[in-house]
C-alpha cells in the first residue's frame, strides 16, 4: 500500500469513526492500533481498563469486507458489547450454550450468508464443530481474529479453560481452507500483561511479528490502599466504616467464593444498604438483572465473585474493596482498575491477615485451597500423560478422559504438545516435568504477595511488574497508602 492509500484510509477511518461514535479524534494510540489492524497486522495491545479498547477493533470490522471473529471469556462482555453495537445501528451477532436452538441456527444461517462484520463468541464456541464447518468454507471472508482479555489464556488456559490453548492452530488451519493469498490478522486486546506473559501469549496463539502497544496502567485519580485485620469480625468492621465514609457512591466489594458473596450480602442488606450478590451460580437473568440495576444506581454497590465487571462500562465506580485479596496481581489490576474510570478520584482498598495468620486464618486457607487443587491437577495431568496416546483427537480425549483436555492444556503451556489443527494432537518427547508449570504458578503468588507487603510505591512496584521499568524509575504516586504514610 503506498502512501496516498495509506492516507485515504486514515480519512476514511477518522471519517467513520466520528459518524458512529461522535468523538472529534482517536484517543492515543486507538489511531495506531486501528491502522495495524486494517493492514493486516498481527497485534499484542495492553491498554489499561476503560482505554476504549473495543473501538480499535470494532472500526476495522467495519470498514473491511468480510467476518472479524471477537474471542470473549464471558458471556456478559459479550452481550454488552453487542448491545453496544446495535445501540450505534451496527451489526454484530454473538453465539453461546446461553442461547435458543432458533437464535443460535438465525445467527449461522447469517454466517453462511455473510450478512455480519462482527461476531463475538467465546473460545469453546469458536472450537465447535456446527461453527467450525461453516467458517472454514473457502468462500467464508474471515478478516481478523479479536482477542478480548487474552490475559485469560495465561491465568486460565491450563487449569479451567483449556480451550484457550488450542487458538494458536485457528488461523492456520482456517488458511488452509482459504485461496491462496488470503490473510487474517490476529490481534490480542487485554489490560494487564506482564513481559512473560506478553511472550507466552505471542508463543501460544502464534503471532507472527505482532505490533505491540503497551499502555501504562498508572491511573492518577485511582487510590490504592491494603490494610491489615487481625480477626474475622475486625474485617467486616473495617470494610463497615470504609462503605459508610463513601456514603451513596457506587462500588464493587470482591470476594473469592460464592458463598461469601451471599453471606456478605445478607449482612450489608440488614444494615440497610442497597446491595446484590453476583457470582457464576446464578442463572443468566439473574445476573442481567443485578448489572443493570447497578449500572442505573438501584444497588449502591455489589458483592461479586472475579467474573463481575468485566467489560461493563461504569464510569462512576467510586471505590473498589477486595475483601480478599486475589491470588494473582494480574487479577488485582483488572478488578481496581475497573473504579474512576470517568477521571474523577476513586478509592481501592484490600483486607489482609495479619502476617501470621493465627487470629485470622481465612487467607492462608484460602491459598492453600487454590494452592492444593492446582497441585492435584498437574498430579492427574502426570498420571494421564503416560495413558494418553501419543496423537489423537481431541472429541475422544475428552470422551475417555474426563481430566484429558485440561491435561492436554497443561502440555501444551510447556511445550510437550502441538496442535496440527484446533482438534487434532500430538505429543512431543522431552525431559520437561510438571513441576515447572507449578513453579511459574507459585512465581505469580509471590508478587501478589510482596505486592500486599512492599512499603514503597505501590503504582511504582506495579509499574516494575508489569515491565514499565523506564516509567517506574523513581517514581512515586503521591496518593497510595505507603506514599501518604
């Protein structure tokens, strides 16, 4: 493409993006990354919570023949997204187990037809074999692979969503069903990447010399607070006096089980307090429900398991408490940066044991939960590993083995499996044990847990864990508890 080409489609863009959205210009870097993905470029992007991230992707799909596949993890992101869309009179579609037989069959049969420029669905539902038979026909356009929150391939592709670590094989297989000279970009959207796992990403979805943008995820107006609680009782009293100083805000209270999440809500609810329980056992519309009601302020703030909030546009979130603290820093970022996204001062706090863990043994149990499962399945991965044959298909793995595929996942992250398509294996000799996945486990652990201890800058120890070391240098934040003490 030569350089009056190049201009004429920056025009174009620029002209399309203010026609549907209404904004004068893009947003640092939305112009770069929108460029990158009408070229056809592969793409690594970390943009912090509330950068306008969908945009980027959604105006290529739109200026580009053809179908741009948006790989989600959760089915609420993509119902917003797509409500999003057709709010703008756009038209975007999306597939999961949640819907009809009718809906789902309406929306291949627009497939087949080429009738959409987006679908959203989630990394299960692209490896399916209805969907897969459709959009590996030659005469199928696919302009580009999206992937949204690809930070979940790292925290859940080896032990919850195995499905994740089988899209590397998606493009290539698709080209193979394509005409020769066909091209499809893949670019990865997420707002929290470490360096290793930026390279695991590239590594494990195959990005083929990727654009890559990286975003600071410091947010000036965002408060980051961790206070310590020596009982059980002096942790509901302190998260008490904490809602009570942001009295009418909107926030969000994290916990990590649902039981909890319930628990909580009952308390909150007789004190008077307008407020809801989320988590993942409640049915759909339930949980539609508690959005909404939360978006339009009936619920001042909801107790909620990790999957709440993700790609829900709330400006106003005034404070953001982790009851308890995640296991991993990655999920920190993503749950505190969903407060203050309208620039205005917001307040996060975390509640943590005392360094013992005598009075108050819930965070030590807790871990040690996490820490035990994760043990048992690299233990059942070890065992299966010597029963699996050594190529095979994925539909009888999982037909035989009920632990086969999360197995399979497991290999794959250390690079004891390769995919020759998203469906079919085959296992690779090496002397690599899997003992090492345990220990890059237990690595992330550790930063969350000096991070919930450091007495420095809390912004600057994020910056230098998520691989801003120029930023970080010397830097202090000014407004987080260790600056303020």
């Amino acid at each position: 493409m030569n350089l009056k080409e190049i201009n004429l489609q920056q025009q174009s863009a620029r002209e399309k993006f203010q026609q549907i959205w209404g904004y004068e210009n893009f947003r640092p870097p939305q112009g770069e990354i929108v460029q990158t993905l009408l070229a056809g470029k592969d793409a690594l992007i970390i943009l912090p919570t509330g950068g306008g991230k969908s945009i980027c992707f959604q105006l290529p799909a739109l200026l580009q023949a053809g179908l741009t596949l948006v790989v989600s993890p959760l089915v609420a992101l993509m119902e917003n997204q797509v409500n999003q869309l057709r709010e703008l009179g756009l038209s975007g579609a999306l597939l999961h187990s949640e819907l009809s037989r009718s809906q789902r069959q309406k929306t291949l049969g627009a497939i087949a037809k080429q009738e959409l420029s987006l679908l959203y669905l989630s990394p299960e539902t692209l490896l399916s074999l209805p969907l897969w038979s459709i959009i590996a026909q030659p005469e199928i356009k696919i302009t580009g692979i999206i992937l949204d929150e690809v930070h979940c391939l790292t925290q859940w592709g080896t032990t919850f969503r195995p499905a994740y670590r089988r899209l590397g094989a998606v493009r290539r297989s698709l080209l193979q069903h394509k005409p020769t000279g066909t091209k499809i970009a893949i670019a990865t959207f997420t707002a929290t990447a470490d360096p290793q796992a930026q390279q695991e990403i590239i590594k494990a979805l195959e990005l083929k010399q990727p654009e890559t943008f990286l975003i600071s995820p410091y947010r000036q107006n965002l408060s980051l607070n961790i206070k310590t609680v020596w009982t059980p009782r002096g942790r509901k009293q302190q998260m008490l006096r904490f809602i009570q100083a942001h009295k009418n805000q909107s926030g969000l209270v994290y916990v990590r089980s649902r039981q909890d999440s319930q628990t909580l809500a009952t308390w909150f609810k007789s004190l008077g307090y307008a407020v809801a329980a989320y988590h993942a056992g409640l049915i759909t519309q339930e949980r539609r429900n508690i959005e909404q009601d939360w978006i339009c302020g009936k619920i001042q703030f909801v107790i909620c398991t990790s999957a709440f909030g993700m790609g829900i546009d709330k400006p106003n979130v005034r404070f953001v408490v982790h009851y308890h603290a995640p296991e991993l820093l990655a999920e920190y970022v993503q749950e505190v940066g969903r407060g203050g996204r309208d620039g205005k001062p917001a307040q996060a706090l975390t509640l943590i044991s005392e360094p013992t863990g005598l009075l108050d043994p819930e965070d030590k149990q807790r871990s040690q939960f996490f820490q035990s499962k994760l043990t048992q399945q690299y233990r059942q991965a070890q065992q299966l590993v010597k029963q699996i044959p050594s190529q095979g298909n994925i539909a009888t793995i999982k037909e035989q083995y009920p632990e086969g595929e999360i197995t399979l996942g497991i290999l794959h992250s250390l690079g004891l499996v390769t995919w020759s398509d998203p469906f079919t294996y085959r296992k690779q000799p090496s002397s690599i044990t899997l003992n090492h996945l345990a220990s890059s486990q237990k690595l992330h652990q550790t930063k969350m847990q000096r991070y919930l201890q450091t007495k420095d800058c809390r912004w600057q120890y994020l910056l230098l864990a998520f691989g801003f070391n120029q930023e970080s240098q010397g830097f202090t934040c000014g407004s987080c508890d260790n600056c303020q003490n």
